[in-house]
C-alpha cells in the first residue's frame, strides 16, 4: 500500500489511512486494509471533480472508467446517489405460483 501512495515507511502510511478515514485492520501482528477501501479513498477527488465536468452524466462515465461494479457501487451508495434503478441480485421464480405473481406485478 505503501508504494500505492508513494510513501517509504509504515507508520506515514498508517498516519495518512488514519487521516484519510482508511480503515487500518490488524491480524498476525501485521497491519492491513482492503484494497476497495483503499482506490475508493484515492478516487475520492476524481469522482468530486467528474460530478463538478460532467454533471449530466458523471455516473455512466465513471461506471465505464472503472471498470468495477463493486467500486462503482461503492461510490454511489457513499455520496448517497441511487443505484439508476438497478437490483443487487435477480430473482427468478421458483414455481408456477410465483411466476404468475411476477407476471401480474409486471403487467
């Protein structure tokens, strides 16, 4: 993480997660933080200054910059934007009842 933020040694990179509301995780003695956490904080200013360029359509640009739907979605929920209508996860019905149900909610 370090090389990352290009700094040298452990306890500026600890100082700077600590200033920059990253998550420092301990286990085996070793410090670590998740690399989400990390390009979520380090694409913080990018995504402030795409909103402020491009304020139309800021959200298909940067979901077609990043190329991750994790991060994307990381980024809409913390500046509390909706997810354009989309669902986290599809659902399929699971017998006749249930696809005459969703037949009637859709129609």
């Amino acid at each position: 993480m370090s090389d990352r933020i290009k700094l040298k040694d452990s306890e500026a990179t600890k100082k700077w997660c600590g200033t920059h509301d990253v998550i420092v995780h301990k286990f085996s003695n070793r410090d670590y933080v998740y690399k989400i956490d990390l390009e979520y904080t380090i694409g913080k200013p990018f995504v402030s200054d795409l909103k402020i360029k491009h304020p139309e359509n800021w959200k298909c640009l940067l979901k077609d910059i990043l190329g991750n739907d994790a991060l994307y979605h990381i980024f809409l929920s913390n500046l509390s934007e909706p997810r354009n209508g989309e669902a986290l996860t599809i659902v399929k019905p699971m017998n006749k009842k249930e696809e005459e149900m969703y037949k009637q909610l859709i129609a």
